[in-house]
C-alpha cells in the first residue's frame, strides 16, 4: 500500500461509491486489507443469534471502505474550491 495521510479521528469524505460525498471521523484503520470505518457511513445490518453477551436480534454496524474511496475533509475542500 502507498503512504497513506489517514489516521484515526480524522475527518474524511467520501469519493466514490453508494456512500458518495458523506463525510465522518475515522474510527478504525485496517492497513492489512486497506480499509477504514468511517463514523455513520455505510451502515450494515446483521442479524445477530442471542448468547450469553447479547440478546440477540438485528445488529447495525458501520462497514469497512476502501481506503481509496476515502479523502481528508481539508483537501477535498480545497479540491472542490478550486474546480468552481
């Protein structure tokens, strides 16, 4: 993978995708598959059988994101500013 200027708790925008031009912080980074969580976006539902740490039922989440598909908040701006 290429240098990547993402970390947690910086705040991105979506470029690509269902997801396009949502924005949220990240919450985690997976440099193994190159992907990232982003808060509120592409949320997943999973239904989930009951155990002893949960009760069971349909379980929302957010899935992960190409790390590609994703760009700091400042520069997409920027880029944006630029093209008007």
């Amino acid at each position: 993978m290429a240098k990547a200027s993402i970390k947690i708790g910086t705040e991105v925008v979506v470029i690509a995708g269902s997801e396009k031009e949502k924005s949220g912080v990240i919450t985690s980074i997976n440099r193994k598959n190159d992907t990232v969580t982003v808060e509120g976006v592409n949320l997943r539902k999973k239904a989930v059988k009951p155990s002893g740490e949960n009760e069971g039922g349909i379980v929302e989440f957010e899935g992960p994101l190409h790390i590609s598909n994703v760009m700091p908040k400042e520069r997409y701006d920027s880029r944006k500013a630029a093209k008007a």
